[in-house]
C-alpha cells in the first residue's frame, strides 16, 4: 500500500464500503457447477444431501429456543448467530438435495412439507437442552463431529457438495471454540458449576455412538468419493473430545463402540440394526413439537410469504 | 447487583474496539459485558462484527480506561479554540512539497 492510497482510505469516498455494514460479501458458492458428476447415484446424493441438511436444520431449530433464554445477553446472540450459521448450511443443503433428486421439491418445500418420517437427522441435533451446560456439551459434539466430517466432504466428488463443506469449515471452527470454552469454562469453574457440566458431558455420550455409525448411503457414497464415512472420524472426534475434557477437569464422554459384524440394516434376526436409526426416519416425540413449531405457519397459511 | 457466595453476579464492562477492512485504525464500536478478557473477546466477534465489518478487534476492561472529565472541558480544550495557524491549511504549500 502506497503512502498515498494508505490515507485514501481513511476517507469514506465510496458510499457502498461504509465499514458499519461491511464490505465485501461474497457468495461462497458463485461459479459452482450443479451438474451432478457422472457414476454417481441421485438417490444416494439426495438422501445424503438431506441427512447433513436436516442434522443443520433441527440443531438450528433448538438453538433458536435459546433465544431469549440464555444466561447473557451476548450469549443469547453468540447462540442466535450459531444457529443462523447451521440454518445457513441447511438452506444450501436442502437446495442441493432438492435439484438433485429432481422431483421439483425446493428448500422451503423439504423442511416445511416433509413428515417426520422422512426427516433423516440424528437424535443428537433434536435433543431437548435440560440446562446451558447440556447446551454447551451437546453443541460440543455436535460442532467437533460435524466439522471432521466436513473437513473431509470438502475433497467431495460431488463440486456443489464441497463448495458447502468447504464454506461450513470456517463456521463450524468457530461453534466448536464457543462450546469448547464454555465447557472449559464451566468444568473448571465452581463445584456446583462442575457438577452440573459432568451431568452435561455424561448425558451427551450415548448419544455419539450414532454419529458415528453409518448408514448404508453414506458408506456407499463413501466408496464413490461423495461421502464421508462417520466411522472414519471416530478418532478425531474422540481425541478433540478428551483434550476439551482434560482442560475442562472431567472426564470425556464414554462413547459407545462401534457395532461389530458390520452391515447389519438388514439384518432382522434379532439384534438392534447397526446404524441409521435417525438417519432412517426413526425419531422420537421431540421432534413432533420440533415440526409443530418449524412448519406451523407455512402449512396452515401455504405459500404465504411476508 | 448483590454478592452470592462470593459469586459477582454481574461481569464486568469491556470496551470493544474494532478495525475496519479499508481502515487503519482500530474504532471505538461500543462495549459488553464478559468474564474476562478472553469471553470478551468472543463476545465483540459475536455482537460487532456479524456483518463483515471487522478484521481485527481489541477489547480493554472499562474500569482501564482514564478519561478526562467535564469539569476539565474549558482548562482541556478551550485554549485550542483560537488557534487556526496549527492547521496545515492555513500555510500556502509550495509546489514543491506534494503530500500534505
């Protein structure tokens, strides 16, 4: 920067750059090709597209319930803008789920006219917080797995696929650091914070051992480079997991192990099928109350806009 | 606000300071409350910079800060008032001299 441009810029010339509003938004997908690439199934693309988009959808929906709850006021925004970063990834998402599977359904149409039967989210996103510190260790989780899972989406065969994981990345980084401080924060803290951030932390654990376990689409998109498959995250989502925990003087999450004996939806002779119980549609009751509130305007004033 | 356990029940006030893109200098943009200086600075990320202000913040305890009182207005500034030769524009600059 030359002396002369150096105070050029100390003058607000240029009405479009005022630096209260910020200058210099771009669209993070701009120049993507949509075409999905050759030799990979639709169906699977769509379906995988829905799983990440409804986990982003649901977690947003819980964390706008913060709203006007939170301990802080700055917290209450720190939460609100998490939520809107996640409410962002399920747009694109949903969108892309929606073009590739062709069927002329878009964004509005997925997350407001869907039953809960073909929600795909897992249970970890749909949770209920019982207090903050289930927040911060659910969010936690939720933050350190997904963004393993979308540092490596980003290598995606699929372009448009990439491009979202890519742009989550820097979001994601950024949720996970709020919780993990937080968690630190409170295990660290008081006896009675502690306490009550172990119960968080305890709480959490049986809930991971989904997330981890893949379903049928996402192992075989995993085989075609479209995918991530979540049991290969398992050891960074463990290792972050154990780091926050030792700063934060508890003891990490126990995580279920994985299920043996491989692919098992299938199999009915018994056992729980391994994996995709969530990402099947299978939820529980909160999700009820969940859609209640999400899809209650534009399903009883349809296509109503403001 | 009232102690409990020895517990302040309120955080103390942070001034936010936040430098633009095109700017070189970092603006005062308002202020928050935080445990400490590193909440604090979370906190400014989360309330002034959601709309792609900033690319660096600074965040300074309020209780840090020394200002100069209403009472010291007329002995603090007054003088300077009558003051017009201590503005550049008040000299004819030579040709010779380009960047003032």
């Amino acid at each position: 920067m030359s002396f002369d441009a150096a105070y050029e810029a100390l003058t607000d010339h240029d009405d479009d750059a005022r630096w209260a509003y910020g200058t210099g938004f771009a669209d993070p997908l701009a120049g993507v090709p949509t075409t999905v690439p050759a030799n990979i199934d639709r169906g699977d693309l769509a379906a995988y597209c829905m799983m990440l988009g409804d986990d982003a959808l649901i977690m947003s929906h819980r964390l706008q319930q913060w709203v006007t709850r939170a301990p802080e006021l700055e917290d209450e925004l720190a939460i609100a803008n998490i939520g809107l970063d996640l409410l962002g990834q399920a747009r694109l998402l949903l969108t892309r789920a929606g073009e590739v599977e062709g069927a002329g359904r878009d964004e509005d149409a997925l997350a407001y006219l869907r039953e809960p039967r073909e929600f795909r989210h897992v249970p970890l996103a749909e949770r209920a917080d019982a207090d903050f510190a289930h927040l911060t260790a659910r969010l936690l989780v939720f933050a350190t797995w997904r963004l393993a899972l979308f540092d490596r989406l980003a290598a995606s065969r699929d372009p448009m696929l990439a491009a979202i994981a890519a742009k989550g990345v820097k979001e994601l980084t950024y949720h996970r650091e709020y919780a993990a401080q937080w968690v630190v924060r409170l295990g660290d803290g008081t006896d009675l914070s502690h306490e009550r951030m172990r119960a968080a932390m305890a709480a959490v654990g049986p809930l991971i051992g989904e997330l981890l376990d893949p379903h049928e689409i996402e192992r075989r998109l995993a085989v075609a480079g479209v995918a991530v498959d979540p049991a290969t995250v398992r050891g960074e989502v463990e290792e972050v997991l154990a780091e926050v925990a030792r700063a934060a003087t508890l003891r990490p999450p126990v995580i279920p192990p994985p299920p043996t004996g491989g692919p098992a939806a299938d199999d009915v002779s018994g056992a729980e099928p391994a994996g995709g119980r969530g990402r099947d549609g299978v939820h529980g009751e909160a999700l009820t109350e969940i859609l209640g509130e999400l899809q209650g305007l534009a399903r009883s004033l349809p296509g109503s806009v403001w | 606000m009232s102690d409990h356990d020895g517990i302040k029940h309120e955080w103390p006030l942070f001034e936010v300071f936040v430098r633009a893109k095109r700017g070189l200098n970092h603006v005062h943009v308002g202020s928050l409350r935080a445990a400490d200086h590193e909440m604090a600075l979370h906190h400014a990320r989360d309330l002034y910079t959601r709309r792609n202000e900033g690319v660096s913040i600074w965040v300074v305890r309020s209780d840090d800060v020394v200002s100069s009182g209403p009472g010291d207005k007329d002995a603090f500034f007054a003088p300077s008032g009558d003051k017009a030769y201590r503005h550049p524009t008040y000299y004819a600059i030579p040709d010779s001299v380009p960047h003032i």
